[in-house]
C-alpha cells in the first residue's frame, strides 16, 4: 500500500509566521505579511533556494540578512516534531510505501526530516517548490501515485484543499480532524491524531 502524507498539521505542528515578526521589525497585523509574500513565492517555485527568499524577505520588510536568517530558524526550521511521529513513521515504513506531499519549501522540508531522522524512510518527497504547482492542482498528486503497488491512501488536515482532489482521482482519504475545516463532502476515513492512522490503514486491507 502506498501512504501519502501531508506534512504541516500531520508530520509537524502547523507554524505561525506572524509569532516571529519582531525578528523583521514588522507588524505581525501588517497585510499583506511580507513573511508570507516570500513564503508563498518559494514554495510555488517562484523562488528556487533559500538565499532568493532571504534576499526578497530582507527587500520587503528592510531586515538584515543575519535577521531573516533567524526567522527562517525559528519559523520553518523548528517546526514542533512529536517524538512519536517518528516511532510511527518507522512502523509505517516497515509495511508501507511512504511518499510526503507538501506545499512547502523542499529545502526546509528536507532539513526538518534530516534532524529527526526520517528523511530516509521516505520514497519520495513530492514538494510543490519543486513541481512549481501547490495542491489542489494534480500533478503532484500524480507524481505521488507513480509506481504504487496496490491502492494509495492519502491523509492531510486539509480536506478542501488537499483531500478533495485526491478523491477525485481514486486516493482513498484519511482527515486529520481540523476544528477549523468543514469538509465539502465526507473523507473516506477521519482520525484525531496521526497514531489513529494504524487501525485505519489495517481496516483498509481487510
């Protein structure tokens, strides 16, 4: 079975950018935020490394390089890892094929997965920096099915943006449970927290 996870709100705790906004010397009520004009252009690709975006983040927000480079390690560098997201991977590695698929940055994704050790439990990272299109636009849900032996589960927190077009193009689907989120139409199967996934995954095989 191929597994396909979504990272913010699944692998890791969502970040909120505006938390850090003194290290810019902005308002975190400044609208639009600078933090998330760079962000949003690294990781539709727009941007292709990090010293574009520090580059462009310094230009907006007339930070220093040594300050956007502290924003970068405190924002999307140090996203909150469970310990037992890592556990878990690893159990879900040994019977399962692993892809993650993101709308992030893949530089950063890579760095985060490196530092706790699971970058390598992965098949494949489908990033959207890297394929230039963020979901809901196919082709990264595609690129996550090449190659499966078998069905192919997708699980995200995101219902209407990530889950919606994976049902529509056969993925069976997995929700995060998000308060925030009324999904369009009903998911497969929903979860509230990432070690629920087991039983489902088990109930699919059955």
């Amino acid at each position: 079975m191929r597994v396909v996870l979504d990272y913010g709100g699944v692998l890791v705790d969502h970040v909120d950018e505006r938390e850090y906004s003194q290290l810019l010397g902005v308002s975190p009520e400044q609208d639009p935020y600078p933090g998330w004009l760079a962000y949003y252009l690294f990781r539709t690709g727009f941007l292709t490394t990090q010293d574009q975006y520090v580059d462009l983040l310094s230009t907006l927000t007339g930070a220093s390089e040594e300050d956007c480079i502290a924003y970068v390690n405190e924002t999307w560098l140090d996203p909150e890892f469970p310990d037992e997201h890592r556990e878990f991977l690893a159990e879900l590695a040994a019977e399962h094929s692993l892809v993650l698929f993101s709308n992030m940055a893949k530089p950063w994704v890579e760095q985060v997965l490196q530092r706790h050790n699971v970058h390598d439990l992965f098949d494949a990272l489908v990033v959207s920096s890297e394929i230039e299109r963020p979901k809901p636009h196919p082709r990264g849900y595609v690129r996550s099915m090449e190659d499966a032996d078998g069905e192919v589960v997708m699980v995200s927190d995101e219902y209407n943006e990530d889950l919606l077009m994976a049902q529509c193009l056969g993925m069976t689907t997995v929700w995060l449970e998000n308060d925030d989120e009324e999904p369009y139409r009903a998911p497969d199967y929903t979860i509230d927290d990432l070690g629920s996934l087991g039983a489902v995954l088990e109930t699919i095989q059955q």
